[in-house]
C-alpha cells in the first residue's frame, strides 16, 4: 500500500508521517523522537530496527544505547528515554561533528597566514603609537561595578555622550544599590541621550540585580582574587556583557593582562593587516591574543582606541597625517582614492 518514499495514503492518512517507505535510491528523512514506526525498510517487509534507525542519524554501530528499545506507552517511558528516543532528540554525530569543528576553529583557530607581520608588527606599531599618544586618559573606572555600567553605556555613544550620560546616572544614584528597583521609565530617560535607551536599561538593571542576588550587595570586589577564567566567565553570564565588555572590567579594574577588541581595535588591526582581513569581530580576540605580546594586550587596546578616534577613522582615516603610514598597508590605497 506504500510506494518507495511514500507514506500511507487515502483512508490510512490518519497515521500521518507513520509507516513510510524508504527509497533505497533516496535520502532519509530525519529520525525523530515521535515513534519507530515512522520508516518501512526499503527491500523487506517490516519496520527498521533502532540499530538501522541509528545508521540513518550516522551513528556508528560501536555506540551503544541502553534502555527499553521502543516507544512504549508505559509510564516508564516519562522516566528513561527508550532507545528511539535517544536517537530522535540526538543531534546526528557527523552534524555535531561539522559544527563542533567550526566553532573551534572560530575560537581557538590562532594561525596566522605568512603575509601578516604577527608580534613583531604589533611590537612596532605599539612603540610608534606610544610616542604618539602619551595620554591614555579613556575615563575608565577602577572600581569594577562602575566600570562595568561605564562600559554598558559605550556601546555606540561618542566619548561626549558617554561622559554626559554616565555623570548624570552616577549623580542620580550615588550608589548603584539605589538602582535596583528604581523606575525603568526613569533610567530609560537619563540614558536616552546616548541611544539604545531600552536595551541599555534593561541590561544594567539586569547585572546590578544579578550582582546583588550573587554577591549579597553591588560589588565586584570578589573577583579581585578569582583567577582570570573564573572572573571572565562570571562576567559573562551578566546581562548585556559581551567578550569586549568582560574584558574591559577585567583590564580597566581588575589589572588583568585582557585585550579587549572594540570597532577601533578591530579596525586598525584590519587596516595594519595585523590579521586576516577577513576576520571577523567574533575570531579578532583569539587572533590579537596570539600574537600581541605578554603585559601590553590592554596597552595596544588603549592605543587602538585612541588612534581610531583621533586618525584612523571609519569612514575618511587621516593617512597623510597617520605615525604608522609607513608600516600600514591600506595607506597607500587609501591615500590614492582621496587623491
């Protein structure tokens, strides 16, 4: 009654995906968790086993599953998963494979192709930049809650904004204890000037209640003593903080050797072709901390940002002006399309 990668027709459509054909010529379609009867062996006449269903999800006949083999309408069936069922809500291991092998290489894939300069570039262009920029005032915070909402608050604000908006939330709420549960529409209003007023509220009172409910009280000081890995990873499961926003709280009010890559660091380091120049801001990180040497990570970060705003801009960089014209290949084309 079933044709090859058909299912049941006519009056037998009640039984929806159930008993369907497999064509030996075709591809399967998923194993799901819904019911073993789903698929009919493609050349005899019976359904296929969980070991066939297995091969299908790309399981190796060496895995082994435990438990009762079929769906069952047992109440046991609420308790363990039974074998089917452990191969419907599996992820197909040559998928999970796939996927595992690109995350990797997104986050710890730190080779660099031969045509970039790696530490001695960066070296160079950190000796350069700091005789150029002997300020490195960014208004930074020490204490890590303020320089927490500090940061929160830089997202796309220019350095006039951020100062503005951040004195005028500090001078309302003289400690950041007074803001967990304070009005929304309030906060909203004070840091409306600097944009993303919605998301921003939401994310700073969501880490200042997170900060309370893990600590007791609005401090950080706690991780002072954590290692580096705990303190980052605790950062990050805040509200709104991402690897950059991490990083600056680790760097800025923790003194922790971080890098932390923002558009201005991302885009000098393009421009130098410090890294590939398809990199992108989520792979920059695991790059940058490859080849920026030991004890200047957070330096060559402060340096990028200056010279980002001051030089190296966006949209019109200065390059006839720029210290690093020499050492930086997008100059030249730079420089030739402005003529």
């Amino acid at each position: 009654m079933v044709r090859d990668g058909q299912e049941l027709q006519g009056a037998h459509k009640v039984f929806g995906a159930a008993y369907r054909l497999l064509d030996p010529n075709g591809q399967s379609p998923t194993v799901t968790r819904s019911g073993f009867r789903d698929f009919i062996h493609p050349s005899e006449d019976r359904l296929c086993t969980v070991r066939e269903l297995a091969r299908l999800q790309t399981f190796p006949d060496s895995y082994e599953f435990k438990g009762r083999r079929c769906d069952t309408y047992a109440k046991s069936r609420y308790v363990t998963q039974t074998q089917h069922e452990q191969i419907g809500n599996a992820v197909p291991p040559l998928l999970a494979r796939a996927l595992a092998t690109s995350i990797r290489r997104q986050l710890f894939d730190r080779r660099l192709p031969r045509s970039t300069g790696g530490t001695a570039a960066i070296e160079e262009v950190i000796d350069t930049l700091n005789e150029h920029y002997p300020d490195d005032n960014l208004g930074n915070k020490e204490n890590p809650v303020d320089e927490l909402i500090y940061i929160l608050i830089s997202r796309r604000a220019t350095p006039l904004q951020l100062t503005s908006v951040y004195t005028a939330l500090r001078r309302r709420f003289r400690r950041w204890s007074d803001i967990h549960g304070a009005d929304r529409l309030e906060v909203a209003r004070i840091l409306q000037p600097a944009g993303l007023a919605t998301q921003r509220t939401r994310d700073i009172l969501g880490c200042i209640a997170a900060i309370r409910q893990d600590f007791g009280d609005v401090s950080l000081a706690r991780l002072r003593k954590w290692s580096d890995s705990r303190a980052y990873h605790y950062l990050r499961t805040l509200p709104g903080v991402n690897d950059k926003v991490a990083k600056c709280v680790m760097g800025y009010s923790l003194h922790r050797d971080v890098l932390p890559v923002d558009s201005h660091t991302l885009r000098v380091s393009l421009r130098l072709s410090l890294i590939p120049s398809d990199t992108s801001a989520f792979r920059a990180p695991a790059l940058l901390d490859a080849v920026v040497p030991n004890g200047r990570r957070l330096r060559f970060h402060v340096l990028c940002v200056l010279h980002g705003r001051a030089t190296c801009k966006t949209r019109r960089p200065d390059c006839a002006n720029c210290p690093l014209q020499s050492q930086c290949p997008s100059a030249v084309a730079t420089s030739s399309r402005q003529a």
